[in-house]
C-alpha cells in the first residue's frame, strides 16, 4: 500500500513538473536575478527568456541590480550558465525537451569594453550550447546571448566571429536591420510611446506599434519593450500588434495569462 501511494505521489510530482515547465517563448523574466531562485524559477514557469545584470568586479562577472548588492558567489556562471548548460545536457541539446531558443539578455552596469573582454573569455567555455554570429550567419544553438545596457556595439559589429549579439533600439528600425547584431529591438515603452493608461490604446499608438513590429520581423529580428505596464489587457494589445516578448516580475501571473490565452 506505501509503495502504491509513493510511487503515486512520484507520477503526481512528475506531472506537475511537465506542467510547469511547458515552454512559453513569448515570457521574459525582468530583473530575474531578485527572484528567490534565479533562473530556476523563471524555468519552472516556462519562461523562454531571462535577464541579468552584471558588474565586472575584481575579474568577477557578479550578478545584480546595483553596485552595492553584489556577492562574490553569485556570478554569472553560478546563477545562470552552468544550470543552463546542466539543463542543455540533460535535455538533449535544449533547455527544455524539443523546445524553443532561450534568451539569456546580459545587462552591463559596469564600463562595456573591459566588462565584454571578460564575457568573451567565460562564454568561450560555454560554446557548444550558445548561438554562433559568424560572418554575418547566425548558427542557433539552445542558448542565444543578448547583450544590453552599455554593451560595447561597435566592438561586437567588428567581430568576424563572436558568442553574443546585442538588443538595438526602435532607431535601429530606421535603416536595415543585420540579425546578426541586433536580433532583438527592445526599447522602453513609457520613454517612446507615453501611453500606459487604462483602456484602449489609442488607434495612431497601436499603428506605430504595428509598423515597428512589421519591420523588425522583416528584417529578421524580435522585439521587446521594458516598463510596460502590468496588465492582461496589455500584455494581449501587445500580442496582438506582434510584440514577441512580454516583460513580467510576477512569472506565475503572467504564465497563466499565455497559458490561458
């Protein structure tokens, strides 16, 4: 009878966890690292993508928010690329079974060119997972690097070959696009359309989000806007207008929304 019920509590536990980890590619993590559980707990909700940021201190990679929160255990390797190489192993070349890319976007708070010197040399023991910009080809593994805040661009575009890309902005949007560089636009919604009222967007706010969203998938790259309101209505205009990543703090709210859409 104590082996029925266990080996019941086992399928049971089994199945919320394929529950839980269904992969949803439309869900960013915001400052994933102040969850409880950096990383893990973004994958335990399906997200497709997180963010970090980053100090360079004393050679260390350390991930947080400001300068004065760092701790010389939580590093960039420790909180997000070694579980998500452990995840890729596991998981047959993916981070979840036959699922989409996932997005780690790298925030740089501290000076761009040193801080990428030293990205450079960690991620080059992480390559057999990580997408390849070569040449102007990209080569899409289980982990594509997005580099955002004061990530060196020019350094980067003169890289003939390289394990990162960067997140442009909608000014991008104004000539062509090179997925290779840039493969997402992301970009602050209150700072560039000034409308996070309650209510229908209004119609001219709504046909310049379409006709930006249209032309970053054109030219082959998804798009994501920072402070955002946090609501369901809005997530959905979003979604509807081509959004390709909604930015969320609350991950259980916002995987019920994609899960109930």
């Amino acid at each position: 009878m104590y082996k029925i019920q266990y080996l019941a509590g086992v399928a049971f536990l089994l199945s919320l966890t394929s529950i839980a980890q269904t992969p949803l590619p439309n869900a960013h993590a915001h400052n994933d690292y102040e969850h409880t559980r950096p990383l893990l707990d973004a994958l335990d909700h399906g997200f497709c993508s997180v963010e970090a940021d980053i100090y360079l201190v004393d050679g260390a990679l350390l991930v947080a928010h400001d300068r004065k929160d760092v701790k010389p255990e939580r590093t960039l390797q420790a909180l997000y690329l070694d579980p998500l190489r452990e995840r890729v192993t596991t998981n047959n070349g993916r981070v979840y079974p036959n699922g989409p890319v996932f997005r780690l976007l790298i925030d740089f708070k501290s000076e761009g060119a040193p801080t990428y010197e030293v990205l450079r040399k960690v991620l080059a023991d992480y390559e057999s997972m990580l997408t390849l910009f070569a040449q102007g080809n990209v080569e899409e593994k289980a982990v594509t690097i997005i580099l955002s805040g004061d990530s060196p661009r020019e350094i980067l575009k003169a890289e003939p070959r390289r394990l990162a890309a960067i997140d442009g902005r909608l000014n991008d949007l104004k000539g062509p696009i090179d997925p290779s560089l840039t493969p997402l636009i992301s970009d602050s919604w209150a700072g560039t359309f000034k409308w996070n009222r309650d209510g229908e967007m209004p119609k001219d706010i709504r046909k310049k989000l379409k006709e930006a969203t249209e032309k970053a998938h054109k030219g082959g790259a998804i798009v994501r806007f920072w402070a955002i309101p946090a609501r369901e209505d809005f997530w959905e205009t979003l979604l509807d207008a081509g959004v390709d990543l909604i930015n969320a703090d609350d991950l259980a709210r916002l995987e019920t929304f994609l899960k109930n859409r």
